[in-house]
C-alpha cells in the first residue's frame, strides 16, 4: 500500500473507525488504534493485532506522549461525538457544544499538528478526515453536528492547499447515513435509534466507507483523491430526504 508501514486510526472501536483498524492490519500495516474504551481495545488487538492506545482524543498531553516517537504514515481521523446532534441549534445545550467542537474538530487539530511535521520530513504520508454529507450541505434541526462536519471539509481543503508540493495526500470522506452506533448514542437508545433511522431504510455499512479510503489510500503516489462523497442509492444529496425502495 504505497510503502506506508504504520497507520494511526482514532475512533478505532467501534464503527467506521473499527472497520478501518481491522483492514488496514489486515493488508499488513502496523495499526495503532485509539480509543478511550480499554476492554474494546483490548478485544481489537486479539482480532486484528492492533497496537492498543486508551487516550480520549480531546487531551493533548495523553495525544503528545502517545505520538512520540512514532512515525505515521497513515492519519485516520475517525473518532466522532453525536452528543445533542439533533437539537436545532436554539434548543442546544451550550456544553454539548463544546463537547461536538473538541471531539469533532480541535482533535483534529491536535493530532494533525502532532502527525503532519514528520510526513512531511519523510515527504510520505495519507491523512483520511471523515467528514459528512452534512459538512456539505445545508440541514435543519442538526446545525452543530453540519457546522462541525462543515469545519472538517474546510480543513481538509486547506490542509491539501498547504501541504502543495509534499508527498502527503490528504482526503476527505463524506458519507450519508451509515449504519454504526452513532444515532443510538445521539439517541440514548439502540432500539429507538434502529426504528427511527435504519428500520426499513437503506443504509451504507463501516465496510462501504472503509473500501472508499482504502481506494483512495491505494490509489499511485501522485494521485490524491480530495474528496469522495458516497450515500445509499436511496439517500438524496441533500442528506436529509429519503425514498423507500421499489419493491
């Protein structure tokens, strides 16, 4: 996979990130996978090899200690927070804002500011942001979780304007409606969140996102794919309306 030896995923237990940690050690690469629940790293390293890393990603201190040292080649950005998502934005909890702002974008910040130096020194790098259809378009009833997702796309552009010139590639992915535990956590409720979003709904899996960054990520060193956005067949661009499947 284009000589990367050792990737970094955030989010790395559950979902997306999960997916992402297990195909990539799948396909050889030394994947360090972060996230705060220890027994469910634990369970990734006896599946996958993973290399274990308990650190909640909005703590600088714990992100500097475990970067140190270690030469990334691969940054998947995965790790999100769902808290309070689906208010409109005057029926928000202002410390719910916080929460999105630090998860979703500042530990961005943090582990690109750690990781990208030493790309660029070695001249070889990927990093993967996972951004949202919603980061893209205009939505009502979730403006913080679109304001946040909006502040990734307009990351990952600058980042790839900043980065001209040095073999670091930098891509985003913006799906629809996938099927992971995000709307039960925003929900508080498995079951509900199941009714209410997948039940009778088309909906893209971890593994579809996954083959997208695994294509961009496998694609020749002097193609950079910037962007891929990718939804089920029966979600419209918009992000929010859907249509039932012909039977």
């Amino acid at each position: 996979m284009n000589d990367y030896r050792i990737a970094l995923v955030t989010g790395a237990t559950s979902g997306i990130g999960r997916a992402v940690a297990v195909a990539l050690a799948g396909r050889g690469l030394e994947v360090h996978a972060v996230a705060r629940r220890g027994d469910m790293l634990a369970e990734l390293e006896k599946e996958a090899g993973c290399r274990p890393h308990a650190v909640d990603v909005s703590d600088t201190k714990a992100l500097e200690a475990m970067c140190d040292g270690l030469e990334v080649d691969v940054l998947i950005n995965a790790a999100g927070m769902a808290v309070g998502y689906l208010k409109a934005h005057e029926q928000g909890d202002i410390d719910d804002f916080d929460v999105m702002v630090d998860v979703n974008v500042t530990a961005y910040l943090r582990l690109l500011r750690l990781v990208v130096p030493g790309m660029v020194e070695r001249d070889r790098g990927h990093i993967v942001n996972l951004g949202s259809m919603w980061g893209l378009y205009p939505v009502g009833g979730a403006t913080t979780y679109a304001t946040v997702k909006g502040a990734i796309h307009q990351l990952s552009q600058c980042l790839r304007v900043d980065l001209l010139g040095q073999r670091v590639r930098v891509t985003e992915i913006c799906p629809g409606r996938v099927e992971t535990g995000f709307h039960a956590t925003a929900l508080g409720d498995a079951e509900a969140a199941r009714k209410t979003f997948y039940e009778g709904n088309e909906s893209l899996s971890p593994e579809d996102v996954t083959e997208a960054i695994l294509f961009a990520l496998e694609t020749p060193p002097h193609v950079n794919i910037s962007m891929i956005e990718m939804a089920p067949q029966m979600q419209a661009p918009s992000g929010v309306t859907f249509a039932k499947p012909l039977r």
